[in-house]
C-alpha cells in the first residue's frame, strides 16, 4: 500500500432512496457501466465498489441498495446493509444522493435523519437537474424542511451528465482524509466476474419482463470457468411461481435466449474474451420471505 504522507484515500457510500440516481453516478466518474442502471426502483440488490484514481488520492466508493423498508424479509436485509454503513468505521464519507424530479417522502425523511446524525462527514447530491424544472426552489424547499443538513457541502448535478463527474470532485475533494493507496491505479472495482455476470442476467431480465417478475427474479452464479479463448458461466435463475418462469422462458425460449444472448455480449465486452452462459430457470417459493436461501446467497438476515 501507498503510505506516502501527502496521498489522499476514502471509502465513499453513496446513500439514498431507490432511483435516485446512485448506480448512474458510480458509473459516470469512474467511466465505466459497473452499477447496473434500469428505470426499475431497487435495482441494486447488493453492495458493490468501484474504484477512481485522481492525481494524488483514490476514491473507493460503496453503492448500496437504495433505501426503502419493504415487506419481504430480502427488502428488510437489504435495508439493513445500506443503512449499517452510516455506523460504519471503515465509511470515510456519506455522500447523500437527494432525487429532485420527486417530492420528499417519508423514505426521505428517514434518511435525511440518519445523515444529520452521522459522525461521518457527510455531502449532499442534488441529482436530476435535468427533470427539475425549479432547481434552486426544491433545494431550497429541501434545506428548509431539513434545516439540519443546511451546513453540508452541497451541489446540483445531473448524474448522466459528464460533468457531473467534476461537480462531484469539487465537491468531495475538501473532505478527503490522508490515507493509502487500497487498490491499484488500473482497477476499477474489486467484485468478481461471477459478481457481474450474476448483474448483467439480471439486467436483461428487468428490462424484457414484465409484471411482479423483475422483484421476483435472483441470479444465482453457480459455477464460472475461464479458459484461453471463452468464459462459461452457469446460472441459475429464481422465481417463485411457474408463471414467473413461463414470461423468463417466453414463448419457445424467445425470452430467456435473448436474455442470454445480452447478457453474453455485456460480459465479453467486460472480460474481452468471448462468454458462453448455461441457464437453469428454478421455482423456489417465496424465496424473497426464506430466510435459509437468502443466507446462502449472501444476504445478512435476521
């Protein structure tokens, strides 16, 4: 590690509501689709972290699930471990993410509360200028509602713009802690392959289902093997009625090979090497209320 006095590092959690924009500003500073972005609230279902390093600091960030107490026991897990990061010691900063194209909520007003109370130092993104048509007027509407959070750093982007990537910097930059360099200059995240071919399936399957099937469905990576001139993945994908997997299927396979078929083509682009995906669609009841699935497949229960 860089421990060069002078050399600036932090772990930043990007905080918010779901849609709010999280994944799209991940994905727009370090330059790269890591976070996967649909139009469906809750898209991200697991902490993932990407990397950017500037001229002399790196910035490790943590995009959580967006914050939202649903009534399954997955959405109550998922709860949970974006808003343990505010308690955090390893979370060097919180950066709150406030969507301005939607009015405040009580969702909102739970966050809000949670950041005023951090010990962590903490800014505010004011993201989807581009779908507000009174900017100035909501922020301040926001400060006045939560005065609290009035003395934060602050700034007003669109995450699907470029230039939201500096906006960010400037604003986060002042907040930096001196500390190592944690990963090489060249990567640009620390989750697996299995990680994203789980997240490249399941983007397919939000964007050509339909119905209760995109909450409905988890990817399950069973097995990945690299070889020279191909990757092949084996995948499992839950739903929890043969309903779910008749429109995942589609009729004569439509669906499912064209799912397979996008979610080939992401991950060679990601791996540079061709992908070859072996699908299994499985019926497991209710397994967003199991509590015993959910902990095999990595999420924190109680």
């Amino acid at each position: 590690m860089d421990t060069i006095n002078s050399f600036k590092s932090a772990f930043v959690a990007f905080i918010g509501r779901p849609n709010c924009g999280k994944s799209t500003l991940l994905n727009t500073i370090v330059g790269e689709n890591l976070s996967i972005v649909t139009p469906m609230p809750q898209t991200t279902q697991k902490i993932m972290r990407g990397i950017y390093n500037g001229e002399g600091y790196q910035l490790v960030f943590v995009d959580t699930p967006g914050i939202h107490r649903g009534r399954h026991t997955l959405n109550k897990a998922m709860f949970r471990q974006s808003t343990k990061l505010f308690a955090d010691a390893g979370i060097d900063i919180i950066c709150y993410i406030v969507d301005l194209s939607r009015a405040s909520g009580r969702e909102e007003d739970e966050i809000a509360q949670m950041v005023a109370d951090t010990k962590t130092a903490a800014c505010i993104l004011f993201n989807k200028t581009d779908l507000c048509e009174t900017v100035e007027n909501t922020i301040a509407s926001f400060f006045s509602k939560y005065p609290k959070l009035s003395s934060l750093p602050s700034k007003a982007i669109s995450a699907v713009s470029p230039s939201a990537k500096e906006s960010f910097l400037k604003v986060i930059e002042p907040l930096l802690p001196f500390g190592p360099k944690y990963f090489p200059g060249d990567e640009l995240t620390d989750s697996s392959l299995r990680f994203f071919a789980a997240e490249y399936i399941r983007k397919q399957i939000i964007e050509l289902t339909h119905q209760e099937v995109p909450h409905a469905a988890y990817v399950e990576i069973q097995d990945y093997k690299e070889y020279a001139d191909r990757h092949i993945v084996t995948a499992n994908i839950h739903v929890e009625t043969d309903g779910q997997k008749g429109i995942v299927i589609g009729k004569k396979g439509a669906i499912i090979n064209q799912i397979k078929k996008r979610a080939e083509q992401e991950l060679a682009k990601l791996t540079g090497t061709p992908v070859m995906i072996v699908y299994h669609v499985t019926v497991t009841p209710k397994w967003r209320d199991d509590k015993r699935f959910l902990g095999e497949m990595g999420f924190e229960v109680k």
